[in-house]
C-alpha cells in the first residue's frame, strides 16, 4: 500500500509516520512492481503500536525505541521490556523533598509490606506513590490516605486480571507487545473509568434526577 | 516569612514561586515591620495546592488558574470545579479515527449501560476511553478487552471511597480542595499502585524466589 493508504488506515498523520520511519521505529517501505507504495500489514501493525505507546500512552520516543528493538529480538525480554514500559510514562517532579518525604515513604512502605508485594528497590512507581503522598500531606489532608488501601486492592484485582491475560498467549512476542499495550493502555482505562465513576456520583449527588429522562 | 523559606517549605524553586505570583495564581507579599518577607501560611498552602495541581498532576496552569478562581469563590461550585480538573488532566490525541472508532464506542456504551452510570454528553473521559479501546482493537488485542468489566468495577469501588471521603468534610472550599486533589492525586495513588502490583506478579512469575531474603 501508498504511505496515504498506511495514513488513512492507522489514524496517523502522514508526516508523524514519516518522522518514525526517520527515526528507525517504523521500517522503511520495500516498493516492488506490484506493490509500487511497498508498505505491508507489518507495517500497519508497528505504526498502529507506536501509536497506541507514543501518542495514546505518552511515551517517549526512546522508551518506544528500546521497546520495539526488544520487540524485534529473536528472545524478547518480557520482564526488561515492562519495565521499560513503566518508567517511560510518567514524567516525575523534580522538586525538593518537603518535611512530609520521610513519613509519606513510611506510608508507602507500610502498604507494599501489608501487601506483601515483592518490589525492586528502584521501582519508579513507589517513588511516584511516594510523591503524591507527600503531596497529599503537604496540602494538609492526610484523611485522604484512610482509603488508599481501597486503591491498592482494587491494583491487586486489576494486575491478577491482567496477568492472566498475557498468561493464555503463545509467542514470546506476542507477549511482550501485550504486556506493552496493556500496561501503557490499561493505564488510560483505569483512569477515565474512575473519572466516570466520579462523574456519575457527583450528578447524582448534585442534579438529582437531571438525565433519567429525555427532558427534566 | 521570606520567599526563601517558602520555597524550602513547599520544595518548589524560588523562579517557579515567582511564576505563579506574576501569573496570579499565589497572592503577593504583604510585607510588615515584623514580617520583611511577606509571606504567611496562606501562601504556603496555596503554592502547595498548586504543586499538587500542576507539577505533580500535569494540569495546565490555565486549568488551575480556573480551579483556584472557583476556590477563592464565596459559594464554589464543586460539580464546576470538578469538571473543570477532568478536563485539564489529559491530553487527548487529535487523530484521525480508524476503522475501529464505531466498534470502541459501542464497547464503552455497553458497558455504561451495565454500570448504570448516569453521565453528560460530553464527557472528556468517555472519548480518552474510546480511543484507548479502538486502540486495543486497531493492534489485533480484542481479548485484552475481556476484563474491562474488571477495571469499571474497580474503578466503581474507588469512586465510591473518594465521595465518602468528600462527603464527610465541612465548608465548601474545603470540599471542592478536597475533590480537585483526590482527582489528580487519586489518578496517580491508582496508576502507582496498580504498577506497583504488575511489578510484584512479574518478579514472582520471573524471578521466582528473588528478594525472599536478603541474597539470593
């Protein structure tokens, strides 16, 4: 197919898939005499994923290279590759730590231990949890914290029904890209589903009865 | 205090404090004979809310400008202010829809039916969900979409531990604070959290063994 054909299909603006193709994500086109435009449902499928890491997942584009270059190795590392994948999406402060940092690590440390999660001591996510503790605590409602206990169960069902799914796949491959995709979007469907659980509470909360029909 | 203290307090650069003052978002100074600096605990906690609200939640600054404005209101609208930080969390991608935007939005529909979500027409989370669905379909991971039902109820649960937690306090900038930050920070204790799980199922899976004792 035509880079336009490629464009129209995936979603992504010609110029982006150009700008992958320049910096080595996308492979470049194999024109032949059949198929003058040389671009093949491989690369379909690898634009669609750096979509859905890059510009759906906020991802980097270095993150996105290291990904897709263990992607393409005959003996895909999952547990490197996720770990990739995790440090890559979220941007962290780099601000001074407040006189909150200490006990806001006790918290954080308080829940993995009551967890019994196993963790890497560099885990980047603890130092975001940590974070938006701290955050918590600077502004004065540590009353907040009575129910992260009630997030981390909810983590606990999410991750084992994540696992499972990579669990049923075949290839090593196929593994590692869901691993990706499921981290990277898995992310955004935790996200808006808590902001529409939120937004149903509040209607029914402040517009009582606003909505049940075509008209109030 | 001076703007030096205020700066070691909250653990946000002095260049930053002086940005969010020309901005309008932190009032000035108001010097005195027993206090050259100007500063007191109102700025304190307001830079701290904005901390919150733009470094570690990646609101933009109009979006906070807007919160705080509600905030300083004499009768702040809490659903407004809600709203208003949905809206400003994240970034959404402007690309063209695929093929698959019709199949991810009849998912989404389906399973607010299930929910018994009562939602606006315009919601900002619904289209982030979508696209996060037509993404997962575009990829070929359609079985990936099995336990979205897993998250909403997760996402349910949560939701209904932060309006409990809101509904518990007393004034109504006390509220709309509480609601704006268990919002943004919410969306990180959450995201953290569930990686923070996903990194407990890999190393058990993995590395079986690993981090049991203190060698291996």
């Amino acid at each position: 197919m035509r880079i336009s054909e490629l464009s129209a299909r995936s979603g992504v603006p010609i110029p982006r898939i150009k700008y992958y193709i320049r910096e080595g994500l996308v492979p470049r086109a194999q024109p032949t005499a059949d198929d003058p435009g040389g671009y093949g449902d491989d690369h379909l499928h690898r634009v669609r994923l750096i979509r859905a890491m890059v510009t759906i997942g906020g991802m980097s584009i270095a993150t996105a290279r290291t990904v897709l270059t263990e992607l393409d190795s005959p003996t895909p590392e999952v547990p490197v590759v996720l770990g990739q994948a995790m440090l890559g999406i979220n941007a962290r402060s780099d601000d001074a730590p407040s006189e909150n940092r200490a006990r806001a690590a006790r918290v954080v440390d308080d829940l993995v231990a009551a967890r019994g999660w196993n963790l890497a001591e560099d885990e980047p996510a603890r130092d975001a949890l940590i974070t938006a503790v701290e955050t918590m605590l600077d502004t004065g409602h540590a009353d907040l914290l009575g129910h992260l206990d009630v997030y981390a169960e909810a983590a606990d069902r999410i991750a084992d029904a994540d696992m499972a799914s990579v669990a049923t796949t075949d290839s090593a491959a196929a593994i590692v890209e869901k691993a990706v995709l499921g981290t990277v979007l898995g992310e955004i469907f935790i996200g808006s589903l808590r902001r529409l659980a939120h937004s149903d509470r509040a209607r029914r909360r402040f517009w009582p009865g606003e909505g049940d029909d075509a008209e109030q």
